[in-house]
C-alpha cells in the first residue's frame, strides 16, 4: 500500500507501508501480524535537470501494529535522512 507523496526540501517523499507477512494464496490481506515500512525519496527533474529515486526500507525491531503508525515512522525517517545528508552529498549516494 501507498498513500501519496509531500515535499520536504524540494524532495518528493512517498512512505510504502506493506504487510509484515505476505499474504496466503485465496486470502484477500494480512494485516494481524502488523505492518513493515519503507521510503521512497524522489528528486523531481525540474532539480538540476537530472532524477533520482531511491527507497529506503526501516529498520524495525517488530512490526507496526497499524498502518498509520508505518507511514508516519517512514516520513519521519525520510526527514532524519534528508536532514543528516552531508553537505555537498546526494542523498541517493548515502550508504546505509
């Protein structure tokens, strides 16, 4: 599941929140067992003509409970990497 995306310093942010578990043949979702999270930072082109995309996966010690949980960590996440991003440094060049 997605949900849209925001910009946060010029960055499009889209958080990715999935189920923790895949879902069996014949079952429509699987969401008791809780929720994992991800990030996709994407760099418009209209920014110094060229784009960039990269997704960042949390993480986590245990599943998130729900789905607004996982997609307000994943956001927040977006904000701490872009934010701590050295200077002179593509966010998309960062080893993690």
């Amino acid at each position: 599941m997605t949900t849209g995306f925001r910009l946060y310093r010029g960055l499009e942010v889209y958080p990715l929140v999935f189920p923790h578990r895949a879902t069996a043949p014949g079952v429509t979702h699987n969401y008791d067992e809780g929720f994992d999270a991800a990030v996709r930072i994407h760099k418009p082109e209209s920014l110094g003509g060229t784009q960039g995309s990269r997704v960042f996966r949390l993480v986590v010690n245990r599943p998130f409970e729900n789905a607004g949980d996982a997609r307000r960590a994943s956001a927040a996440y977006a904000e701490r990497l872009i934010d701590s991003c050295p200077a002179n440094t593509d966010i998309f060049d960062l080893k993690l």
